[in-house]
C-alpha cells in the first residue's frame, strides 16, 4: 500500500523535477508464513519510503530510492542510472 508523502524530494539531483516519495506499508496476502517475526515485523512496524522519479516523457514512474525498516537494521536501495532505452 503506497501513500504520497513528499513531492520532489531534496537530495536526489539526478531525478530533479518529478520525483515523489511515498510511505509504503507491507500487506502479506499469500505465501508468507504469518508467524514469522521477519513478516509480523515488517507488517506491524516497519517504516518504508520509496522515491520514485518520471521516465522521461513517458509518463512510467520508476522506483529510484528505497529505504525499508527492518528488525535488524534500516536497508537502503538506490538506483545508479536510468535509461529510457
């Protein structure tokens, strides 16, 4: 479940103009062990944001940065490059 929490984020210059960062709350729906720790974590307390950043003139949004709460630590993702082609 995505909810918009920021329109052009600061501190990601290489996807200026565009880019949105949204909460994001994990929602088990199949093929989780519903009592594992891991998922109970991350479905009951885990904070999520995602920053996504337009594609161009194609109007696709493409998840560029990525930071998920985790039980044991916050893990970050980020994107190097993008490309249209």
């Amino acid at each position: 479940v995505l909810t918009p929490s920021q329109a052009n984020p600061q501190g990601l210059p290489a996807f200026a103009g565009g880019a949105v960062t949204c909460r994001a709350k994990f929602v088990p729906v199949a093929g989780y062990a519903s009592k594992n720790s891991s998922v109970t974590y991350l479905r009951d307390k885990s904070r999520m944001n995602i920053t996504f950043a337009p594609l161009g003139q194609t109007g696709v949004y493409a998840p560029v940065y990525a930071t998920v709460g985790t039980k044991y630590g916050t893990v970050t993702i980020s994107t190097r490059r993008i490309s249209t082609h």
